[in-house]
C-alpha cells in the first residue's frame, strides 16, 4: 500500500498527535480562564472585606489606647471632680 503524500496515516485518520495535544491544551487554557473570571471577583471581594475588618480593629485598638492615656493623664482630676459630687450632695 503506497503513502497518499498528504500528510495522512494509514489508518484515515486525518488527525496528527500535535493535533490532538494542542486541543487539549487549548481546552484547558479556556478552563482555566473560565474558572479565573468566576473566581477573581470572589477574591476581590472577600480581599475588600478583610482589609474593612482589619482597619476596624486597628481604629478601635487606637480608640481604647487614646482613651486609657486620656485617663491615665487625667485620673487626678477626675478623682477631684467626683470628690467635688460628693461633697456637693452631701451638703444639700
């Protein structure tokens, strides 16, 4: 049996081995793509969400330790003024 020149195989195939493996490579690029443009979003998100929740806590953190020095600093006179209260109601 004599070779058609063409490029074929014996069997009639019509489809080379670098054929094959390139389809299957470009399936799987548009797997990967597709799953890419449903999963970013989602990480986006979730990445804006966790960064909201860290400055919260960093705020509140600063809050507390602004609020502690805020007394620490001003503890005598707080004691004075509420001394101050007392002797106030008890004279009335």
């Amino acid at each position: 049996m004599a070779s058609r020149g063409d490029g074929e195989s014996k069997s009639g195939c019509g489809w080379s081995a670098l054929a094959i493996v390139g389809g299957i490579l470009i399936g799987g690029v548009c797997v990967i793509g597709i799953v890419a443009a449903i999963a970013i979003p989602a990480f986006i998100t979730f990445v804006k969400r966790s960064k909201t929740a860290e400055a919260t806590m960093q705020l509140d953190s600063m809050f507390h330790s602004a609020s502690n020095y805020y007394l620490m600093e001003h503890a005598q006179h707080l004691r004075a003024l509420r001394e101050l209260g007392r002797e106030q109601r008890s004279h009335a």
